[in-house]
C-alpha cells in the first residue's frame, strides 16, 4: 500500500475522530450555564451522548493506532514529516489520556444519575467532564494541525523504488 494511501486514510480518521472533539469544544460555553435540569437531562438522562460518546473513543483509539502506525511507514521508507507524524500522535494520545482521566470516571457517576438522585455538587461533576471533553478536543486539533502538516512536510523521495512520492 502506498504511502499516500496510508497518509489519506489516517487524516480521514483522525477528521472523523477530531468531529467529536470539535463538537465538546464549540458546546462549551452554552453548556456551562445551563441549568441541572437542562445539563443532567442531556446529558446523563437524555442519552444524547449514547451513542457518540463509545464511537468518539472508538476513533480516537483507532486513529492513535493509524498515527503510529503511519509514524512507523513514514520512518521506514525516509518520507519527510515523521517528527510531525509523532507529534500528531502524541497529541492525539494526551488527549484521550485526558479523557481516560477526566471524563470517564464523570461518565461512571453520571450512570448513578439515570435513575438516582443527582447530588448537590453536580456543577462540579459538569465542569470536570465539559473542560476534559474541551481539553480533548483542543488537543485533538492541534495533533490535527501537526498531521496536515506532516502530510505536507517536504523530505526526501521515498526509498522505495517506483513509490509515489509522499
């Protein structure tokens, strides 16, 4: 599979994974003042998140596969762009690091809210999972960033003989 290939299939994934991200970020401000009400119904009893929250992490994981993966392509064969490539990677993994961190054990508690009481410091609860999901998107863009630019990143030709130039 050629270089370019490989290179189209991760920015395709690594869009598709930064879609989720970019959504958190750009909801920020609206959902900070909302109400329990508004924020606990949508969130935690509303089930908007069902399906998107697995499916957000299920591409966040696959595209930091596909990154490194593609690190290990781009060394190989000399293309330009690796140190880019890796910064890509790395900022894709802070990120879900951050969700493992900070949004997850959110999402543990907010399963107690379904059917529970929601307790008094729930803005508490709200300010760890919507700055965790923004903390994730922002460093999913800028991991965004650094693989656009190392698709773009001149270097020298491919050692593979009859290769398409990266």
């Amino acid at each position: 599979m050629s270089l370019r290939v490989v290179r189209f299939v991760v920015v395709l994934l690594a869009a598709l994974s930064l879609s989720f991200g970019i959504g958190h970020l750009m909801e920020l401000p609206a959902r900070m003042a909302w109400d329990q009400y508004l924020w606990v119904g949508s969130t935690a009893q509303g089930g908007v998140y069902r399906l998107s929250g697995p499916l957000g992490v299920l591409f966040q994981v696959t595209t930091l596969i596909a990154l490194i993966v593609l690190a290990v392509l781009v060394r190989s064969r000399g293309a330009g762009g690796f140190a880019l490539t890796v910064a890509a990677a790395a900022l894709f993994a802070t990120g879900l690091l951050f969700w493992w961190i900070m949004v997850y054990p959110v999402n543990v508690e907010l399963a107690t809210w379904v059917n529970g009481p929601v307790p008094p410091n729930w803005t508490e609860w709200r300010a760890i999972w919507e700055w965790g999901q923004s903390a994730n998107g922002v460093l999913m863009l800028a991991g965004f960033a650094a693989l656009v630019a190392s698709v773009i990143a001149k270097g020298r030709p491919p050692k593979t003989p009859g290769a398409q130039a990266a």
